[in-house]
C-alpha cells in the first residue's frame, strides 16, 4: 500500500511523521535515511556533546520504541537514488523500490568543502553529523592549537568548546565580521569582544591560500597574504550546501534549495520538500526566495506538510526563529533582517546585553538579541501580530512593548 514516503529523517523528516500521527494521519508512513543512526540533534554536536556535557543518549530525537508504537517505518542506513515520478516511486541504493502516494523530500544540507591545496590532508575536519562530532572529540585536548576557517555560527561554537576545553584558537575568516551574513555589526562586534576576551585570535578579510602538512598531516594554514598560522586540527566551517539532487534529477524545480509554494509543495503536487532543502518565498522576507537552516523552519514546515497532507492546508506562515550559544552569549533572532529598512540599537549594548530591532515599512520585523531571552520570546509575538513601530520607540529601553500586543 501506497503512503507517505519522507526522504531524510532529520528534525524535518521526523517530525513531518510525528505530526502526521497527531494529525490522525493512519496511512502508511516510511522514513528512509542514510544516516547509520535513528534521528537525532544536530544542534548539541557544536555545544554540549561536543563538550562532554551531552551523552549521546541524549542525542536521540525520540525514544527507540516511538516508530513501532505508531507504525513509522524506519529504514537507516538506505540512501534514495532517485525518483520516478510517473510511477511514484523511490528508487533506494540497494536497487529496492518504495511507492509512494505523497513524498516528502527532508533531505537537509551537507558542509561545503573547499576547494584549496591541502583540504584532504589527516586533521582536516567538518561538524555536521553526529559521525563528525564523534571524530572532532577525539582530538579536543588541551593545550593544542586549533585554526577555524570561518566565523559562521557553527565555527564559532566550536571555538567556545576548544577554548573551554583548554585549545589555543585561531580563528580565519573571510569577511570583515563573524556572522556577517546573519547578524548585524552591533551583534558581531559584541561576539569578537566575547572571544578575544577568552584569549582566541581572530583575524578577518583573510582569504586562505592552503592547508600545510607533514607526512600526511595538517601542520598549519597559509594565508594569501603569505601569513602562516601553525595548527594541528583545522575544522572548516563555511557553510552548507543544500542536497537538491534527488529533486534535480527528477525534474523538480531547483533553486538553491527545492523551489516549494505556500504549501510547501513542489513544482509536482505528489512531492513537497521542508527544512534545509526547501526554498520557498517568505511574507517575512517581502517575498524574496530564502533558504532558512533552523530547528524552528525545519519543525514548523514538518508541522505544515502533515497538515495539507491530511486536507487542512494552511499557507506557511510561522516567524522564523534561531538561537546560537556563543561562549557565554545566548545569541537569539526573531523574525529576518531581510529587506528591511530601518534598523535601530534598543538601549546601549554592555557587553554582556545587546538588541537591534529592525523595521520594515513601520512594522517590527526583526529582533537580534544578545542574552534577552525575554525580550526574545516578546518579539516573537510582536512579528506575528505586524505590530506598527516607530524607530524613537524602538530605540527607547523606557517604551513597553509589550503594550502593542493589546
Ligand atoms: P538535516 O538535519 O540535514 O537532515 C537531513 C537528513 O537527510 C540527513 O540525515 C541525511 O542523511 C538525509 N539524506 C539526505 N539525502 C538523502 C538521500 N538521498 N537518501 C536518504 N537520506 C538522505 N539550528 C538552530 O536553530 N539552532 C542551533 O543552535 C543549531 N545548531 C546547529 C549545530 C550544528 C552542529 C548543526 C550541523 C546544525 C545546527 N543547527 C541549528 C541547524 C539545524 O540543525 C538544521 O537546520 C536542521 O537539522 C535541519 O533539519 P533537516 O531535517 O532539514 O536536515
């Protein structure tokens, strides 16, 4: 019998089938995931597994007797290979063919490799997978020098972790910021203070001519600026590329990310995509096509697709949200800074606090915070409800926001 088929059983793929039990889905439900393990966090990998904190018991997205308990067939360590659209079936590496009546592609993202000399040598890594994380553990020990390429989020926790773990850190980055294509200067000047005060080395507008090694291992990273930075672990951190290819190949609409509607579906009606993988045109972004790598993106559009599969569409609509632990910065975004117009610094940043509110066309659209979780949560519902805002009030610590809510 034909069901619902999910490609990817990451925090997308899981649970677009857990919620298609809650939403009293009874057909047939298949998971298939190339991953060895049942699905698990990703976040933890860059933070407390990383650290030792978090045992990978943790790890688990639910617990091992979920999928028997409500009929999700999970099969891991499958890969897809393609789709025969006319036929509606998946085709899987072991030649074996699944039918589907809806497929839901949740196939997420894959770090992006550099293409520079050396990228191949011993002590050269990248943190995605739990298979990852379990390798870069190993090779966290205090007193060894570290160089990571890229002040992406995920770079930047993982300096937080080697440093804490006792690793001197060089950070090389090619901007002239951390997180320049995510956060405002306010939040990544902050961030830099953040970790130069732990005693990491960060430097910026550094393009990266090779990886060096010796016998086969890294023993340290030259600059094209002819500087050379010595290092036995280099942990590349620059981003991620969406896995298209299944929907590529099958004709499906692609564009940096499977092209999805308001309903998440593709340019087929049989197929939606959700999470890492989906591209899809926000109302939060002035309807611009975005690409968004969150838990909150990856759950709410799961929560989304088992609602039109089971016939009570609605249009995806959520704000999006994101949080990163920096050191001791809890670093929250409510809302995008895509497109807006307006952008204001609410009180004075400390150090230890920080907020920049941005507008578009009058209204809150975007919330970064540094340590304000309360103010994170408000601006949450303050997006959702398009609340009206001038730039005077958005600046003035002493103007309750919480009035625009009544
Ligand atoms: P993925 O988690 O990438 O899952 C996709 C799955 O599909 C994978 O298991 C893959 O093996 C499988 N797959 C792909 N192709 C195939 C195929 N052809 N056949 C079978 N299986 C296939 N987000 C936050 O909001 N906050 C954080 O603090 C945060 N920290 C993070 C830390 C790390 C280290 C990482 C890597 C990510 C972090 N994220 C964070 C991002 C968040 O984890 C992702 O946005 C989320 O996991 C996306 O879920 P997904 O299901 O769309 O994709």
């Amino acid at each position: 019998q034909a069901g619902v088929v999910i490609v990817g059983a990451g925090h997308a793929g899981l649970q677009a089938a857990a919620s298609l039990r809650e939403q009293q889905y009874s057909g047939r439900i298949v998971m298939i995931d190339a991953e060895p393990h049942p699905p698990y966090e990703r976040p933890p990998l860059s933070k407390g597994y990383l650290l030792g904190h978090t045992p990978a018991a943790r790890l688990a997205l639910r617990p091992a007797t979920f999928y028997a308990d409500r009929n999700i067939e999970l099969l891991s360590g499958r890969r897809a290979t393609a789709i025969d659209r006319l036929r509606r079936e998946i085709i899987l590496d072991d030649s074996s063919i699944v039918t589907y009546e809806r497929l839901i592609l949740a196939t997420g993202a894959r770090n992006r490799a550099l293409a520079i000399p050396g990228i191949d040598l011993d002590g050269v890594y990248y943190l995605r997978t739990l298979a990852d994380a379990d390798v870069l553990r190993e090779q966290l020990q205090p007193g060894k020098d570290a160089i990571v390429i890229g002040a992406g989020f995920i770079g930047l926790e993982f300096v937080a972790c080697a440093t804490r773990l006792g690793m001197r850190v060089t950070v090389l980055e090619l901007a002239s910021r951390p997180m320049a294509r995510a956060v405002s200067s306010g939040i990544s000047s902050v961030c830099v203070d953040e970790y130069q005060k732990l005693g990491v080395q960060l430097r910026f507008n550094t393009d990266i001519a090779g990886i060096l090694g010796a016998n086969g291992r890294v023993v340290g990273v030259q600059t094209r600026g002819g500087e050379t930075f010595a290092a036995s672990l280099v942990l590349v951190g620059v981003g991620v590329t969406p896995n298209t290819e299944l929907a590529g190949a099958s004709g499906l609409m692609v564009d940096n990310g499977i092209v999805v509607d308001q309903h998440l579906r593709t340019s087929d009606p049989h197929i939606s995509a959700i999470g890492d993988v989906a591209a899809y045109r926000s109302d939060h972004a002035n309807g611009s096509l975005i690409r968004l790598e969150s838990i909150q993106n990856a759950s709410d559009q799961a929560r989304c697709v088992a609602a039109d599969i089971v016939g009570t569409p609605q249009p995806y609509r959520a704000v999006p949200w994101f949080w990163s632990d920096q050191a001791h910065l809890k670093l929250q975004i409510a809302g995008l800074a895509l497109a807006t117009d307006q952008r204001v610094m609410r009180g004075q940043p400390n150090g230890a606090t920080c907020a920049v509110l941005h507008l578009r066309a009058g209204r809150l659209a975007c919330v970064e915070t540094i340590n304000r979780p309360a103010l994170h949560l408000l601006a949450r519902r303050l997006i959702a409800s398009k609340v009206a805002l001038t730039p005077e009030q958005a600046a003035d610590e002493s103007f309750e926001l919480k009035q625009l809510l009544s």
